[in-house]
C-alpha cells in the first residue's frame, strides 16, 4: 500500500497543471500571507507556496490561469504568468534590476533633501516655526510632500489598498510613520499657536530620510537576494540556447525553444547536450558530474542515454531527441529545487503564525505609547517621536526574509553539492536526525555482482579458466553470469555442446571434447567431485560475503570463481565520517545474517538487521523509531519505497530513476556515500541559519520597540530619533540577507 501511495503521490505531482506567478510589491511576511490567501480561496487550487525571497508564487491546480493573476492584482499586488523557467528567470532579472535602479534613485532624492535639511538643523538652521519662517517652512513642507511622495508611492499606494481590504502590512508601518511625520510638521507650521512653543520642533527631514534609508536599505537586499540565487541560476546556464540540427540538407543551428522530439541532433567536443536523447551514432566521452557529481566523464557510444546540461569532453556524437524542453531531466531537477526553495518548514510556518497578528499589534503598541506619553508629560511632540518611531523600527522586514533566504541559499547550495532537497520542512527534520539506516545492495555497494576472485588448481591457467566458464554462461541473463561475462569481456568464448542447465545447481556443456560443470558446491558434490582443494580459499571468500562459483573439467576442480557486490570507493570513509558525527548506523538488507555481517564489519557497521524482505523493511524503522529515533532511510530507488516512506527523512540514490528522485525527501545525486553525510551536515547548517535570522529578527524587535516606545528613556534621557528607527530597520533586513548568503560558501567538513 505504502509503495502505491509514494507512486500515488508522485504521478499527482506530475499530472496536477503547476503555474509559476513573477509578483510585485510584496515587503513582508504580511504580504505574503494576503497573497497566499487570496491564490487558496480560489476555486481548484489545491495549493500555493508564495515566496518573498524571489517574489514569486507556485500554485498547483485546476483553474485558469488568469483567475490566479486577477486574484493577485485585486488585493494591491502585481502578478504575471510565467510560461518556463527561463521565460521566469529572464522576467525576474529584468524586474529586480528594474527595481534596483527605481530604489537607488529614490532613495538618492530622499536622502539628498533629507539630510539638507538635517544638517541644515545641525548647522545652526532654525528647525522650529517662528513668525519669520512660517511661509517659508511652508515651501518647505509642500517640498517634502512632493519628494515623500514621488520616492515612496509604492508604500502609501498599498497602504491604502491594505486600509481598504482591511489589512496591515510593513507599507502601513511605513505609511503611518512617515505620513505621520509629516503631517504633525505641517500642523505646526499652519497653526503655530496651537502648539506650546517648546513643542513646535518640525520633522520633515525625518519623513525624507526614513523613505531614503527604507529605499536604500530594500535595494541592498535586492542585490543580495540575486546572489542567494546564484546556485539555481547556474544550473540554467548548462543548457545551451541552441542546438545542431542534422537534416537531410545537411546541419543547421537552431534556437533551443524550436528543437522538436525525434530530430537528430550533432554533438562535438566542447558542446553541451541540449536536451535528452539516445545516441544513434558516433563515440565519445561526456563529462556527466553535473547530474551525478562523479568527475570521471563516462564512455558514451550507439544505444546509451545522453543528458541535457552535460558536457562532451571528446568526440562527436549523433543522437536523437526524446525529451526536450520542460521534460529533461536538468528542466525536472531545476522544477524540484524551485519547489524546495518556495515551500516552508516548520520553523518557517510558526514564524508566518506569530507575523500575521505583528503589525496590527505594532501600531496598538505605537498608539499606546504615544497616549501615555502624551498623558504624562503632557507633551504632543514625545508623544508623535514615540508613535512614529515604534511604527518605523518594527516593520517586520527582517521577520518575513528570516527562514526564505536561509532556504533559498541552503537547498542552492544542496544542488551544487549533489543534494536535490524536494521540501525544505524536510532539512529541518534532517539536522535533528540521531539513526542512518542504508540499505546495502546499490547503496552501500555498487548494486552490480563483480568476479572479485579467481583461483585456479591442477595447473589451468587463469585465462583459460575464465575463457570456460564465460563460455558455458553466454546468453544467459541472471546477475551472477553477467558478472563472469563481464570479467571476460577480453576473451574470445567458445560455443559450447550439449549444453544443459541444472535448476537450482548451475550449467554444464562440452568444450574441446571435455565434459565442463559449472556451478555451486552442491553441484560438485552431486558428481562426486572432490572440493577439498578448495576448502582454505571457499572459507576465506564465504566470510567476505561472497558467492563461490565451482568450475570443474571432467572430474576433477579447476577453478573456483568468488563474485560479490563490491563497496562504492568511498562507502568506508563516509561510514567513518558518519560515526565521528555521533549518528547510530544500522544496515538494513534482506541477503542472509553471515553475509551481510561480512559486509558490515568490513564497511565498520556495528548493527546489522538482515533477511528482511522488501515489503517488511517499514517495519523495522517503525520499530527504531518506537525507541525514540530520528530516523533516516537511505535507499537506491523505489524497491525501498515502503521504508523511505516511513522514516522520518528519505535519501534517494539517484540510480536514474526520475520517480525516486520524485519520492524522496533528499535525493544524492553523486554516486557516494559521502553525500548523506555532506547532506546532514548542510540541513545543519540551513537549520542553525534559520535561527540565527528568527533570532536577529525577534530579538530585534523585542528590543527595538521598547527602546523606541521610550521605556528606557530614564536610563539614556532621550527618546529614540525615528530616523534612526528607519536606519535599524534597513540594517536588519541586510543583516538576515547577508547571513543567509553565508551558505553559499558553505564546505562540508571531512
């Protein structure tokens, strides 16, 4: 039922339509729960992820595209419908840099009046109302409302959308506070004797400088936000824009988007695949560690799969196209870690909870405040510094940018190591696992049975012993014969006659005249063939985990083969690694207990759980986790489909199988060990970022909104300027974005 499920699940996955929306003017976390709201009250969707690191939102369901843009502009935000991802990607760069240069402009504006004015004050200009230069305050003021306006329309223009569907968002934080600022100013300066004389203080310079700094501040998070995207970005730059077509012409260069399915399609040295396909004709070597992380280019000829994205390294090569466009299998794993960048885990989610009732509850502390600091002193101007302060500095910028940016930076810098992450919630789940259970056959081994051993009696040489026993085996189809065909892929076979297979024993035949058996030691035995001869070597490769193969010529033993599943290079030293790391290793396999404790002691395994069959796998990591453990499952595909469904995290060996790269959690590209533990120490160091940036967000604003509030105005004797307010709330969004960048150079540890 479970392997159903997982297929289930994976085929709705593909089949469900996903739409991919480019949004503008989202700012906070705020923002992000309007949209995602709006997008899930619509009929047919079944779900939307809505990220404020990229400004876009993933929506899977039946509904018509439109409907998701026109529910997206009726709430105050931009949206587009993005065909592709590099239709997207092109959109997004266009509208950043866009953004980027309106930001630098208005906040140069902003900030070139703001600061005249300011230290026009400082400078010994009057910055109170007097008879003299009330009309010239007056220009002043309109001059301010001109540039407030023109450099921050975007946050009073949502603001009044927001007011209107009776909501609350960083743009009112902003709106209020500078509209506030200004508002009080040009009171005083119309109505001077309303105001006691020490009161009539003006802040205009205040309400320029806050929208500079804002401006200035969400442009320097633009630029960094481009660079947490970098991982994903150069992932799209290995498909090249065009292709060689070969047609009955002869060659032509045409645009990518133009190839169709079944054309036939050149490749030289130098050039990279442009989409998926078989190779029909032609020999060469194509560098393939951008889908499997393994160095060594790999021997390509008539009949094997080529890749988009991968290199060739020698050699000309003609294949045929069988999935182009969105259908490749780079389009399917750049899809998944857009998926994984846009989903939320549960660190994320609580933070989304506690920013849904923030802002409202920002401005009833801004109001409060101010009321009883009007009561007290009996002074409007602390009174409207306490108000305007409170509302600037706790804009939940930062609080909204926390967990994106970590994720994004994280699961980009996952895919560069050969880690795709499918949901973020699962690297969360991954750094606080304590048990790795790995299957053994086609994870901790090769998964392919390999002649390990040969060992010759009465004077045969090796190559002859070899040549009989691979001839005996031609044709057949069972791994074990793979295996000696493979070790004899050299040597010239012979046909053999009177050839016969024994169930359950092996084959025998007749070679140059001689009567040949082949198979296990009960065969032997059943001829009355004396194995003795043997018995050191039989003894020593049994306790290794081998399969022994028995050759014998007439009536006598010639040969004994040892096949068995080798270790991947590296499966020791990541085992190692694994261990030093504290985590509890189990090995999970359905071969017998003395073969599979073999391959344990040599691998250094402590606990072994062998002769469980596939479908009884589940149960034994129920049973881990009844213990109190925090398990991950490391599979080599769908046969383990019931085990990796039921621990708390799943690991893919990416065999070539696009469903278990679909199924799993975490699918490890690289053919290595090495990546389970590069990927727990990666979801790590994601989860300690992610807390770092809650931290500087929440801690920020804890501290942030007393100190403006003014409750420790006894101890500093001044309340808090609010344009400092706007300076600290730009230098926190910075902070989390810079510190989410950090994963970008993040280097697991051997």
């Amino acid at each position: 039922m479970v392997v159903e499920s997982c297929h289930d699940q994976a085929k709705i996955a593909q089949n469900t339509p996903q739409f991919t929306l480019l949004l503008d003017g989202l700012s906070c976390v705020a923002c992000v729960a309007k949209v995602q709201k709006a997008l899930l009250n619509l009929t047919g969707v079944s779900s939307a992820q809505v990220n404020l690191a990229d400004n876009t939102a993933l929506v899977t369901g039946v509904v018509e595209p439109q409907d998701l843009v026109q529910a997206v502009l009726d709430i105050g935000y931009g949206a587009e419908l993005v065909e592709d991802e590099n239709q997207r990607r092109v959109k997004q760069q266009a509208q950043q840099q866009q953004e980027i240069q309106q930001r630098r402009w208005q906040a140069t504006v902003a900030l070139v009046v703001g600061f005249g004015l300011f230290f026009w004050g400082i400078f010994g200009g009057q910055m109170q109302v007097t008879a003299d230069n009330q009309l010239n305050w007056m220009v002043v003021g309109l001059l301010v409302l001109a540039v407030i306006w023109f450099t921050g329309q975007h946050f009073y223009q949502r603001a009044w959308l927001n007011l209107r569907n009776q909501s609350t968002t960083m743009d009112t934080l902003v709106a209020l506070g500078t509209g506030t600022a200004w508002l009080y100013s040009f009171m005083v300066v119309l109505f001077p004797d309303f105001f006691p004389e020490n009161t009539r203080h003006l802040y205009f310079e205040s309400s320029a400088m806050i929208i500079g700094l804002i401006n200035i501040g969400k442009m320097l998070e633009l630029k960094a936000k481009q660079q947490s995207s970098q991982a994903l970005e150069r992932l799209f730059d290995l498909t090249p824009q065009t292709a060689k077509v070969v047609t009955e012409n002869g060659e032509i260069e045409l645009p990518l988007s133009q190839v169709q399915t079944a054309m036939r399609l050149r490749l030289q040295t130098g050039d990279r695949v442009c989409v998926d396909g078989v190779v029909t004709q032609g020999y060469g070597w194509v560098d393939e560690s951008m889908l499997t992380g393994e160095p060594i280019p790999v021997q390509k000829e008539k009949g094997d799969r080529v890749n988009a994205g991968t290199l060739v390294t020698d050699g000309t090569l003609l294949f045929q196209a069988e999935q182009i466009g969105n259908h490749t299998r780079l389009a399917n794993i750049i899809k998944l870690v857009r998926q994984a960048q846009s989903s939320k885990p549960k660190i994320g989610q609580l933070a989304d909870k506690i920013a849904s009732v923030f802002v409202p509850v920002v401005i009833m502390i801004a109001f409060i405040s101010a009321l009883i600091w009007y009561v007290v002193t009996q002074q409007i101007s602390y009174a409207f510094v306490v108000l305007t302060t409170v509302l600037i500095i706790a804009c939940p910028c930062a609080l909204g940018l926390a967990t994106p940016m970590s994720i994004i930076a994280g699961i980009g810098r996952a895919a560069e190591l050969g880690v795709l992450v499918r949901d973020a919630d699962a690297l969360q789940k991954a750094a606080s696992a304590d048990t790795i259970v790995f299957d053994k056959t086609g994870t901790l081994t090769q998964g392919e049975p390999t002649v390990t051993a040969v060992y010759t009696f009465g004077g045969v040489e090796q190559k002859s012993a070899v040549q009989f026993a691979a001839s005996l085996e031609q044709g057949a189809n069972h791994p074990l014969a793979k295996a000696l065909l493979a070790y004899a892929q050299n040597i010239t076979l012979i046909e053999p006659s009177q050839f016969s297979t024994l169930k359950g024993l092996g084959v025998s035949g007749v070679i140059h005249g001689k009567k040949l058996w082949l198979g296990n030691r009960t065969l032997l035995q059943q001829q009355n063939i004396d194995t003795d001869i043997a018995e050191a070597d039989f003894l020593t490769e049994s306790e290794k985990g081998a399969t022994v193969i028995f050759l014998a010529e007439q009536n006598q033993l010639i040969a004994i083969f040892a096949i068995r599943d080798p270790l991947r290079d590296d499966t020791v030293t990541a085992v190692q690694r694994l261990q030093q790391q504290g985590y509890h290793l189990v090995m999970l396999t359905g071969d017998q207990q003395k073969t599979a404790q073999a391959i344990a002691d040599e691998i250094g395994i402590e606990q072994v759980i062998a002769g469980v069959l596939p479908e009884d796998k589940a149960q034994v990591i129920q049973q881990l986790q009844a213990q109190g453990r925090k398990v991950v499952m490391v599979g080599d595909g769908i046969n383990d489909a019931p085990a990796l469904a039921q621990a708390d995290v799943s690991m893919a060996m990416a065999s070539g199988s696009d469903i278990a790269i679909e199924t799993a959690e975490l699918t490890l590209m690289r053919h290595s060990i090495n990546s389970v533990a590069d990927g727990l120490q990666l979801a790590k160091a994601t989860l300690r970022n992610m807390k770092q940036n809650l931290f500087f967000a929440f801690v920020y604003n804890c501290l942030g909104i007393p100190l403006a509030a003014g409750v420790f105005y006894p101890l500093l004797g001044a309340l808090l300027n609010p344009m400092v307010g706007g300076a600290a709330m730009a230098c926190s969004s910075i902070t989390v974005v810079t510190n989410a960048n950090r994963l970008l150079k993040f280097m697991p540890k051997n």
